[in-house]
C-alpha cells in the first residue's frame, strides 16, 4: 500500500498523523523506525484513553531500546491497531501504512494545523543532523 | 522519541571501513564504534549460524612482565594463576580489598613471565591506575599498548574454517582458550581462541597499521562462508543470550564475584593473598552476602531492560541489570540481582517491573544458550 507523503503531518518527536474524515491515524515516522531498528514490542493505550498533546501514549521498542511514544495531536482513541501488537515488524516494513499505531478522535484542529508537513519534517531532520 | 548526538569520541583505526560499508556509527565507552551495518537480529543469527566478524578496538590490551609478573597477578584477582600453562588463558576479575570488581578481564600467559590482561574500554583507565598503585615491591613491567594494537573478533561455527580458508590450518590454530602468535595473511597478530558471543572463535590482536588489510581481507575471504561484519548491538544480544556480563551493568565496584554468581571462576584453594580474599571466602563460606546475580526469562511478551525493579510476591526484591531480546532462542531474557532474603533458586516465579506494571518472569539456568 503506498502512502500520499502529502497527507502526511508530523511531530519534532517523530511521530506522525494522517488525517482521516473526523480521525487522526497516528503512528511513527520512517526517519524514526530507521533509529529504531527491529522494532520487537509495542504496548498502545486502550481505547477511549485521552491524552493531552505531547502525553506518552506508549511505547515502542526494538532490540536496542525502549522510547516512549509523544502524541502528536490530542484526543481520544477509537482504534489501536492490534495487528501491529501481534507483528510488530510491521512498523519496519509499513510504517504509514499497515504500521499505524492508533486512531484519534475529538483533536483540536489548531493543533492539526501546527503540525510540519512531511517535506518540512525532512527539512528538520537535516537540520538536526548537522 | 528522545534521540542523541555525543562528540569528542575516539576512532578505531577501521573507523574508515565501518564508514564505508554503511555502519551506523554510536558512541560507546568513549569511542565512536559501528552499532550495526544492516539488521542486528539478522547479524546476531550469522553469528549464531555461520560467522560474524567485529571490530572491538576499544578493548584494552597491557601487558605485564618481569620476574614478579606471577606473584603481582597473583595479588590481584580470584583466579590462582600460577595453574596457567603458557599459551593458555583464563577469565577472572580484578578485585579490591572490599572483593568489589573493579574490571572484568581474560589473562593469556604468553610467556613464563609474561602475560597479557585484556580488558574493558570503558575500564582501561581505571584499571591501569589500579595496576600502577599495586606495583610497590614488584619488579614488574606494565605496559598499556591499548592505543597501538587494534583487536578484531572472528566468532561463529564457520571462524575456524575461515582462518583455514586464509591459509592458517587448523592444526596451528590455538584451541580454545588459547593464545599463540601467528602470522594471517603474512601479518602478524597474536591469536586467542576466546571471544564474548557463546560461539567458538578467536580474537586477533594486530597493531592498528595492520588491522585494516586484515579486516577488509578477512571480509572478502569469508564471504563465501557467509561472514559478515557485526556490530555493537548484536554483540550485546550475543553475550546476554550466551549468560556473559557486561561490566557497568552486571557487575561493578559495588559487587563481589560471590554476588555476580562468578564463584565457578574463583580458585577456593589459592594458597597465595589477593586483595578481597577475605570477603570473599567469607561470602563463600557463611552465604551471607546480600544480594545474588540470577538469570530470568519473561513469560509474556514484554521486554525487560536496565534498572527495571525485580518484584517477588509483590515486594521490591531486586533490580534487572541487562536485558533485552535473545532472537536466537526466541526469548526475552535478563540478568538481575535478588535481594538473598528472597528465594533465587531456578524455577523461582518473579516479575518485572515495566512502565508501572508487574509482569511474569521466572528464574531460569544460565547460560540461556548453549551452543551444540
């Protein structure tokens, strides 16, 4: 499944979010699982948790480490993708795609629109390396 | 996710070839070191099935020599040296008067007065100083040459054929835990059959002009056995899944060779001093100390890490100090240390602390892995 890169917003923390009708699918960025590595485990909020933005959510892990998942956006879970829980290689193969983490419900749009495009979040990253 | 950058780090001198071949490069103990080259679950299985090859340059090479180089050694660690026939090696720990350790390390006897101590980057300080300061009365030599030789390790079922392949016959390779000068490739290197993975292989000492042809040659020759060069991160799953410690984690200056589980590594009828003795012969002989070093396997499917606190039947019992993924075994494993008013008897059910929740581990064996 390929991705439009264009729909894609995201945070300094390497998350992303792509909007959805009245949801937000959330996950992590390609730049963030190539840091990772394996990625091994991922432990995701139940749904109807509500979170601030920038509260942890969960967690991802991979061989090297655990790192705590910032939410990009806040609201409340509908959806968490329980087959990413089962393979969670997924994120390594797809992670816009069949490696979404969770679904959002009741975000604040102001917070959608500060988000950095996907061209802007790579513009960020090379900044950052240097 | 919260990532870092460190500066001001030291390179091996194959830091150029690392680079080369796509290495993400990571700090570690002070130096800039190759973390993995392509996937760490796929180099720790070359390792576990074929070979692998690793650049661990950072790890410290003195040599110690003179007519007391025994009976100083013999003052330092656990292990009675005077039973190492020459070329041979043994594994042991520098201790302090308390039996704290202050270094984990593998001594060689290359010569009746001369040996080779080889230990941890992030130590080779610390442990100089330590020899330094224990001298007085020895007429001995302590050469640190950590930053002229360069060290390489061949390590998987296939490394013996591999040296074979470059023209050493098995016949002159050292066997293990054994170290003997030899010539690869028509450079000179010092070979030790001893490694950190859990799998038989070598570790080749060379001058740090040397190590790049060596390394690069290494590589192009053993392609064809399936070698492949591996990084820091899968010879950490390699030693934890072969039950090895890391020092730092498992063991430190607050923790005895009794309370690390290291007592099969201790000589119990060394005749001659060494400093801790006392502590520890006393930890052996009453069982009183305080705390014991366990593995344990979880039974869910969470992760346990460094500094995660150990629970038995609810009470903070202990604290993980390496932990993570065994991808040959198909576990999630660690090593921790149990308070010893606390059963830790294998079999034992505990739980881990992970982000405020308890889950299932049970103590089990080490090693978890043995290979065949």
């Amino acid at each position: 499944m390929t991705t439009d890169m264009t729909k894609v917003l995201c945070a300094k923390s390497h998350e992303y979010f792509i909007k959805e009708g009245k949801s937000l699918k959330m996950g992590v960025t390609d730049f963030a699982v190539e840091q990772l590595g394996d990625v091994v485990f991922i432990e995701l909020p139940e749904i109807d948790s509500s979170f601030k933005k920038g509260d942890i959510f969960g967690t991802i892990e991979s061989v090297k480490a655990a790192s705590e998942l910032y939410i990009p956006v806040g609201g409340t879970v509908i959806e968490i993708n329980e087959k990413v829980i089962e393979k969670p290689e997924l994120i390594n193969t797809d992670c816009f795609g069949e490696g979404w983490l969770i679904k959002v419900k009741d975000f604040n749009e102001a917070e959608v629109e500060e988000a950095m495009t996907y061209d802007e979040y790579k513009e960020f990253i090379e900044e950052e390396a240097h | 996710m919260v990532m870092g950058n460190e500066k001001d780090l030291k390179k091996t001198a194959l830091y150029e070839e690392h680079k080369k071949i796509g290495a993400k490069m990571v700090p570690f103990a002070g130096w800039e070191m190759p973390v993995q080259y392509a996937n760490i679950i796929e180099e720790h299985l070359t390792v576990r099935n074929k070979a692998g090859l690793f650049d661990v340059s950072h790890m410290g090479q003195v040599f110690i020599s003179g007519k007391d180089a025994l009976n100083f050694l013999q003052k330092l660690v656990p292990q009675d040296i005077s039973k190492l026939i020459r070329g041979k090696a043994v594994y042991t720990q520098l201790t302090n008067v308390e039996g704290g350790i202050i270094d984990d390390l593998i001594i060689y006897k290359l010569d009746e007065d001369k040996f080779l101590l080889i230990i941890n980057a992030s130590r080779i300080y610390e442990d100089v100083k330590w020899l330094l300061s224990n001298r007085k009365d020895f007429d001995v030599s302590i050469d640190n040459q950590s930053d002229n030789l360069s060290m390489i390790a061949l390590q998987g079922p296939l490394a013996s054929d591999i040296l074979e392949n470059i023209g050493l016959t098995k016949e002159n390779q050292p066997k293990r835990f054994f170290i003997k000068k030899a010539k690869l490739l028509n450079i000179d290197v010092l070979l030790a059959a001893t490694g950190y993975t859990g799998e038989d292989g070598f570790e080749i000492i060379v001058k740090n002009e040397e190590v790049c042809k060596l390394w690069v040659e290494l590589l192009s020759k053993g392609e064809k056995f399936g070698l492949k060069p591996i990084g820091l991160a899968a010879r950490d799953t390699l030693r934890l899944e072969a039950g090895l410690f890391l020092y730092g984690q498992d063991m430190t200056e607050n923790t005895t060779p009794v309370e690390a589980s290291l007592v099969w590594t201790i000589s119990k009828d060394k005749k001659e001093d060494y400093l801790g003795k006392d502590k520890i012969l006393s930890q052996i002989n009453q069982k009183d100390e305080s705390k014991r070093l366990v593995g344990f396997k979880m039974l869910d499917k969470s992760i346990p890490r460094h500094d995660y606190r150990i629970y038995i039947n609810n009470e903070d019992s202990g604290v993980v100090t390496s932990g993570g993924v065994a991808p040959f075994i198909g576990e999630n494993i660690g090593l921790g240390y149990i308070n010893t008013n606390k059963p830790t008897t294998i079999g034992t059910k505990i739980d881990i602390m992970i982000r405020e929740k308890l889950h299932p581990a049970e103590i089990v064996k080490r090693p978890f892995y043995v290979k065949k």
